[in-house]
C-alpha cells in the first residue's frame, strides 16, 4: 500500500510545550478578570451562597479586607453588587450619598485605590418587586418597567456613584437608552471621565437561577419585556451597535457559553473593548460536575475562559475569578 504524505503537517508546532506556547494565539492573564462581589448590609459574617459553592455574601466590614486580597492575587477590577435591606417600589438607596452602593464604593477605594471599582447599576437588589426599574401597567402579562421613569433614576444613581469615587459604571438593566441617559448624566454633573461598560447585550436566560440566591431575591416572573430574547442574533448585535452609538466604552454580552456566536458578532462589527459576563448558572454547573468527580475542575475552567477569548472578548467577568488567579500563579 502506498505511503500517504500529507500536503501540510500542522504537528510541527505542537511537538513540545514550549513550541505550543510560542505560538499559541489567545491567553489568559489575571488582567483580563473581573472580580463580581456581593455585599449585604446588616451582617457580620459571610453567608454562604448554597447554590453557588465557594460563592458568599459579604459583610461591610469585610470588603475592604477582600478587595486587598483580590489585588494581592492580580486581579485589577472588581464588579460590587449591594444586597439591601433598605427596599422600596422605585430603589432609592442607590442615589442615597449614604446608601448601601456609595457605602461599598467608597470602601473599596479606601482599600486598594488603584483597584478598578465598578458598580453595577440596576434596581433589582434594591425594590422590593424585584424588578430592574419602575414598574408600570403593561402589557396582558401583567406589570412591567417604566423604561423612561427609571431611566431618570439611572442618572441619579450613575452620579452618586461617581461621587462615591467609583471608576466605572455598569448597566445592567436592559433599558433603552440607558448608556446615553447615564452618559448625559455623568457628564452634566462634571464626570465626564467616567467610563461606561454597558450590559449591552443582556438575554433574559435561565442561566441566572443561582444569582437570585447571592442577591437573596425574592423576584417571581419574567424579565422578558426588557432583556433580549435568547433566539435573536441580529438583535443581539443590534442591541450592542446602539450602546456603542450612545457612548459606551465596553460592550458586554451576558451570559457567556450560549453565546458565543453573538460575542463573535460583535467582535466583527465593533473596536471597542468586549466583556462577556460568566454568570452564576454556569459557574454552578461547572461546581456540581466537579463534585460529582466527572470533570477536572481547573482544565474545563481555563477551556471556558479561552473560549471566550477566542470568540472576541477582552474581560471576563467571572465568579472563578481568585481561584484562575490562583492557578496561574502556580503555572
């Protein structure tokens, strides 16, 4: 039989670990991660978060020991959300000078000035509905958001987070407008510097479950009126080309696996810096799959993480963020 040459051996460039290295074409460094930290008021000790093992709730008086630690790591921003026991219809503590996010913000900084601090704004952590705004008669399905009312408070609460000493804002509500009510916001208060990562494309998916445990949310229905419905591609571009039309300095496709394609759209169509947020549904199934002993916990994480880079992204928002820190420290 004769002997079969092929045309182009690519196993030249894989013959040993350095030559892979050499030419590998994506990587992960702890530069790339962002920190998500949930913080509650009114607690003295961390609670454990069940759904989300290694996941907690924080005290006040801990952040700013966990922000130096986090920096100590390598990592360089870190994503607060507020767990708050001061809820109302409309979520006013989050334009409270003295309110639980301002609070967390300013603490942050005092511990690791240079730490990127960027706050998550939304209204969920803080109404008592649940909802990400204020909430409205809609349509035959029941209540829904106010878009242009909440936008307003999204200005507010924009500014006292700039006051507070934060270093960038992150939308999550899925509003219309919101990057260009926030930008005009910030900049008529004198915090044009201020940059805006925008939760620009934001599916309303089922990978979310966990992080209603972490918020201790009580919220029962559906955000499908104002974030993006899983089977549209094209609006999900859209959705991204809009936010940066309005001013947005980072794009960020929310949840991550099941989009890939939507992040690698995005990454053909726009120059700004992308993020992609790891969110509490898949981090909990990487979590079970390795307690059940069928996965090896650190390779499937790091396969993750360059799949997302692979695909576009920049930054990587994900709740492994310490523990890939970790592991590249001991690489």
């Amino acid at each position: 039989m004769a002997t079969i040459t092929p045309e182009f051996r690519f196993r030249r460039l894989r013959r040993t670990s350095v030559l892979r290295s050499l030419v590998r074409q994506n990587s992960i460094q702890a530069e790339d991660l962002i920190l998500p930290l949930f913080v509650e008021e009114e607690i003295t000790e961390p609670v454990a978060i069940s759904s989300m093992p290694g996941v907690v709730r924080y005290p006040e008086s801990q952040l700013a020991d966990v922000v130096q630690r986090a920096w100590s790591k390598g990592i360089r921003a870190i994503l607060l959300f507020g767990v708050s026991h001061q809820k109302d219809e409309a979520g006013t503590d989050t334009w409270n000078a003295d309110g639980l996010m301002a609070r967390c913000i300013r603490t942050a900084k005092q511990a690791q000035p240079e730490m990127v601090v960027i706050s998550d704004n939304c209204f969920c952590e803080y109404t008592d509905h649940g909802h990400c705004g204020v909430l409205c008669e809609g349509s035959h399905e029941g209540l829904d958001v106010d878009n242009d009312l909440t936008l307003g408070n999204l200005q507010k609460q924009a500014v006292v987070a700039a006051e507070a000493g934060v270093d960038m804002i992150a939308p999550s509500t899925m509003i219309d407008g919101m990057v260009a009510a926030i930008r005009q916001g910030l900049d008529e208060a004198g915090f044009q510097h201020i940059p805006v990562m925008s939760y620009s494309t934001k599916f309303a998916s089922a990978f979310y479950g966990p992080f209603r445990d972490a918020v201790d949310s009580t919220f029962k229905g559906t955000r499908s009126t104002y974030q993006m419905d899983p089977a549209n591609g094209r609006e999900a571009l859209a959705e991204s080309m809009q936010d940066e039309m309005e001013g947005a300095d980072i794009l960020m496709v929310k949840p991550g696996l099941a989009y890939l394609d939507v992040i690698a759209n995005i990454r053909q169509h726009s120059e700004r810096p992308l993020a992609v947020y790891h969110v509490s549904g898949e981090y909990a199934m990487i979590k079970a799959s390795a307690a059940a002993g069928v996965i090896d916990e650190q390779a499937i994480v790091m396969e993750t993480m360059m799949a997302f880079k692979r695909a576009g992204c920049d930054l990587i928002i994900t709740y492994y963020a310490e523990q890939i820190a970790d592991w590249l420290k001991a690489s």
